[in-house]
C-alpha cells in the first residue's frame, strides 16, 4: 500500500509539473494573441480613418485651395459615407483653419498642444482618445503632418467603435480546446514515464543496498524503458564482473598467504592494502626491532634505495609515469647470516608493491659453485703440468721429429682448452659477481649474430652446417655487446659441436614487446636425452663427457648463455623439437639501464 502510494505520489507530481508549465505556456499565448488582435482592430480603425485624411489631402492638392477656401472641403463631407466623421485642418502654429462639425473657428483653442498633434509631429502620425471641449463628446483622433498643415480626422468615441476595438475572443476557445486535449495527454504521458522512472528508482535504491535484483525484469515499451532495461543488462554484466573478480581476487590472496614470497601492497598515501605472513616475518628479520608492523618498512634504513626509489615516483604524480614502462627496483640485503632481495615495483595509479624473498641457501649454493670453480681452476694446475712435461722432455731429451711433433701438438691442444676454459671461467665469474663492470651500450642483434657465425664459418664448412636467420636490420637493445655475442657464440658452437654434420640451424626473432625481444635458436641435429634437458646449464656438466672432451669443449658454453641471458634480465628454457634438434626460447631486455 506504501508503494502504491509513492508511485501515485510521484505521478501526481510529475503531472502537475507538466500541467502547471502547460497552463503558463497557454496562458502567455492567449495573452499574446489577445494584445495582436487589439492591435489588428486598432491598425483597422486607424486604416480607415488614415484614408479620409489621405482623400482630405488630395482635395487640397488637387483643388489648390488657400486657406481662405478651405470651405470647400464641406463639398467632400457630402460624399464621405461616415457622417460621424469629423475632419479638422490646423496649420503649422496650431491655429484651427477648417473643421467640419464647428462653424466659428474663432472659437477653437490653440491645437499645437493637442496629443495627437504633438505625436504626428515627432512620428509623422498620432492617434489618442480624448473629450472634445467644442463638440461636448468623446473622440477617436487620427491625425497626420503635411508641410504646412495637420489633417485630423476623428470618429465619436461610442458603443459602436468600443465594441470594434474589442479582441475576438473566439481563438480563447480554440485555445481551450486545446489545452482539454494537451491535459488528456499530460496525463497519458505522465503515467507512462512515472511507472518507468518508478521502477528505475526502485532498482537503483536495490543496487545501492546491494540488494538481490531480477534482472529479467522488464521496463515499459518506451523510450525511458528501453534505457531502463539496458542499464539492467549494463549493471547485470558488472554484476558477474564483479562476482568474478572477487573470485580471483580471493583466490589471488589464498596464494599470496601460501607462497614463500613475502609480498605487500601499498597505496600511494603508503597505506597497507595487504600483506602476506611471509611479509611480515621477513620484514622482522630485517628490523632490529621486534613485532614491527608492516609501514615500518619505511623507517628501515636497511631499505632507504628502496624508499627513495618510491618516493621519487610518489612525487612526480600520475601525469608522468608511463604506464608502458615497468618501474621497479631491486635490492640485496645481508643481516644475521641471511640473505634477501627486496624488490619495489611501481603501478600507474601509484600504488605500489613492496616484495621481500630469502634467497640464503642461493647465495650459499652461489657460493658454493664460485669455490667449486676456483677448486677448479686450481686443479687445472695439472694439465699445465703435463704441458709443462712435454716441453721439458723436448728440451731436454733428444726424440726424433715425428715424436717432437706429437708431443707440440699435445701441448697446443691442450694450451687451448686451458686457455678457453680460463676465459669461460672470468667470464662467468664476472657476469655474476662484477656485472656493474660491464659497459652498456645500443647494440645491433644482426650484426652480433652475423659476427659469431663468421667467426664460427670454417668449422660450419667442415660439417656441411647451414645457419638460416630472419633478423631485423633495425633490431636493437642496449645492452654489453661482449655477453651479447658469448650468448650467440656459445649457442652456435654448441649446435656445431654436438647436433651432427649436414644440419641447418634456424635463429628467429618471433616476438618483440614493449621492454623484451624473444628470440627461438633451434636446429635439426640429433638432441638430446629428456633426463640431461633440466641441468644443461650447470657448469662443467656434460651429456657425454668423453666425446665433450675429444671436442675440446669445456661444459661452461651452457652456463655462459645461461647467464648472458639473467645478465640482460631475460630467461632461457630448453626442449627437444618433435622433428629432432633442439630448441632454445629465450628473452633479452631491450634496455639494460631500466
């Protein structure tokens, strides 16, 4: 009943809103309408008696009469039909020099100061109604200036010219009439939208109290109706959105609880959003102080890069960031026998995410495999010693030349090997530990990978090995072009070294992004067993360690891409390919300096 009430109320209002602006818009028009038609029935009575004074005139002009004759113009009274009309000449000073209802003409006032006189005098022409002294009556008066002389003409003021001037009111029943129908439709029109917008405000106030809504409800068959029920299919499919995402984001924050990853999330005003509990334990390890919540990252003088890193991108505002480009900033931190990384990550609303994970036992097992290979590079000290052998015994005993030769040519193969493993050695243990060193600089991707195959062309000519690339001439990153052209080298000879003779190595850039460029390096060789896939990138390992050997390689060319790749913040993954060979898929940054 309450509803019922409020809808009927509504459309009451919504009715008289409608009527009351119908009626002021009716009532403006008749009143319009009522002032031209008074307007039309003077304009009339001033026609008719403007044509007297016009015939006035002509009968001076034409009978060239002095003003001693304008007695004459009686004989023009005779034929006027009106015999009510009343015509006066006065001359330029006022004086009255002929009227046709008064014979003394010594008797008339002065008429210069008459209204009608006085406006035909400023316009041409003037008229007013007024009490005429000589004839004891009221007049009309009409009167128009000539050069030397006034015409009036004037009509008694009666019944007869009141009722002239009056407006026709018929057009106030048209009106009327009108408006009857203009109500009857007010009054259609009026219910049909009140229903409509009814119902859009009772599911407006369902949706803003999150109440349940059926959306298969429909609207009325109008114009407001067919909004109405697209706002329903509008706010239905938000509805599901919504739904949706509140999935994800539970699902989102289950994960978050579980992972290992310790992972905040920030508003620009650095209010915590979330935290996860691997957060809060890590962000303990780092503080000195105990329980600390988690906004007292911020105090932490271990984290001060990080929290200046956030808020220079805090201060430039949402204007300037560009939300093409990953603003982050990574940070190792030593304390109590752990290691961290502390990453800050920067989104284009400016809210940020604060990531802290324990990498201890990396680094431990970084460290570990840094000893390893200094353990050996000192046992390399052996092979040195067997070179050292032969040419001790070349020098100091006499053999014939063929075992001479033997022995120099052991010698050399072996420098060589000594010599590249060296290298792969530093390289490594620079890109790892001393990767600031490296300079940066814009690089062309085919002219690096056309370098490494030609340095690599005559043992490709040996085994019949054809390379296909399809490169870019424009292809470009800013990167170390050292490590860039290990990554290249080391694929390549590997390929030329262990996929077999007469196979064709294929180098693609299938994928370019706004920050990295994807790279797929495959040939058609003979591949290599599933279980070796997983540690082909450890140092030193080999799939056959004799047949690597005879090869002279020294099981660190994996190892060194591998580690070109993180060095140039990409990742690399390897698989065998159904048709045979091997496929390496891999990602480089386009710039280094981000």
């Amino acid at each position: 009943m309450a509803k019922f009430k409020k809808v009927s109320k509504y459309r009451q209002k919504l009715f008289f809103n409608f009527f009351f602006l119908f009626v002021a818009f009716a009532i403006a028009l008749a009143g319009f309408q009522y002032k031209r038609e008074k307007e039309y029935r003077v304009e009339k009575l001033e026609s008719t008696l403007l044509t007297y004074i016009n015939l006035t005139n002509e009968f001076i002009s034409s009978q060239k009469l002095e003003i001693r004759d304008f007695s004459k113009i009686d004989s023009l009274n005779k034929i006027i039909p009106e015999k009510d009309m009343r015509i006066t000449v006065v001359d330029y000073k006022g004086f009255v020099i002929y009227d046709s209802f008064v014979e003394n003409l010594s008797l008339l006032e002065n008429h210069l100061s008459r209204p009608e006189i006085q406006e035909s005098l400023k316009k041409g022409s003037g008229a007013g109604v007024r009490y005429s002294s000589s004839t004891r009556c009221d007049y009309y008066y009409y009167a128009v200036h000539f050069d030397n002389y006034f015409i009036r003409t004037a009509l008694p003021f009666d019944k007869q010219i009141r009722n002239l001037l009056k407006a026709d009111t018929y057009f106030l029943y048209v009106i009327f009439f009108f408006f009857i129908v203009a109500a009857v439709f007010i009054v259609y029109f009026s219910d049909r939208i009140g229903k409509t917008i009814t119902k859009l405000q009772h599911f407006a106030a369902k949706a803003a109290a999150g109440k349940t809504i059926d959306v298969n409800e429909k609207f009325p068959d109008n114009e407001l109706g067919l909004i109405g029920n697209q706002i329903v299919q509008v706010y239905d499919r938000l509805q599901k959105a919504k739904d949706e995402l509140s999935a994800e984001r539970e699902k989102l924050f289950r994960h978050l609880q579980i992972s290992h990853e310790g992972i905040a999330v920030f508003s620009k005003e650095k209010k915590q959003l979330l935290a996860n509990n691997h957060f809060i334990q890590y962000l303990n390890s780092l503080s000195e102080d105990l329980a600390v919540a988690p906004t007292e990252i911020f105090k932490l003088k271990e984290l001060a890069p990080i929290n200046t890193f956030i808020d220079e991108h805090l201060k430039k505002g949402v204007q300037e960031f560009v939300a093409s480009t990953l603003s982050s900033n990574i940070l190792t931190i030593q304390k109590n026998n752990k290691y961290f990384v502390v990453q800050a990550i920067v989104f284009n609303d400016l809210s940020f995410e604060i990531s802290i994970n324990d990498i201890t036992k990396l680094e431990k097992e970084k460290i570990l495999k840094q000893q390893m290979t200094s353990n050996i590079a000192h046992e390399l000290k052996t092979p040195v010693s067997s070179i050292l052998g032969y040419l001790e015994t070349l020098l100091n005993t006499k053999v014939d030349e063929e075992k001479a030769k033997f022995f120099l040519e052991r010698s050399y193969i072996q420098s060589q090997r000594l010599s590249g493993l060296i290298q792969d050695i530093s390289l490594l243990n620079k890109i790892e530990e001393a990767s600031d060193l490296f300079g940066i600089e814009n690089i062309n991707v085919k002219e690096i990978v056309t370098s490494a195959i030609d340095d690599l062309r005559f043992k490709m000519l040996e085994k019949d090995i054809s390379v296909s690339f399809d490169l870019s001439d424009k292809l470009s990153v800013l990167g170390n072009k050292s490590v860039l052209y290990s990554i290249w080298r080391n694929l390549i000879e590997n390929a030329v070294n262990y996929a077999g003779d007469g196979i064709t190595i294929r180098i693609k850039n299938y994928l370019e992004d706004d920050n990295f460029l994807y790279f797929s390096f495959s040939d058609n060789g003979t591949g290599i067993d599933e279980i070796h896939l997983t540690r082909v990138f450890e140092r030193f390992y080999r799939v056959d360690s004799g047949r690597a050997r005879s090869m002279g390689g020294t099981g660190l060319g994996l190892a060194i891409v591998k580690n070109g790749v993180l060095f140039h913040k990409g990742e690399i993954s390897v698989k065998n390919l159904k048709t045979g060979g091997l496929e390496f898929i891999f990602s480089i940054c386009k710039n280094l300096s981000i």
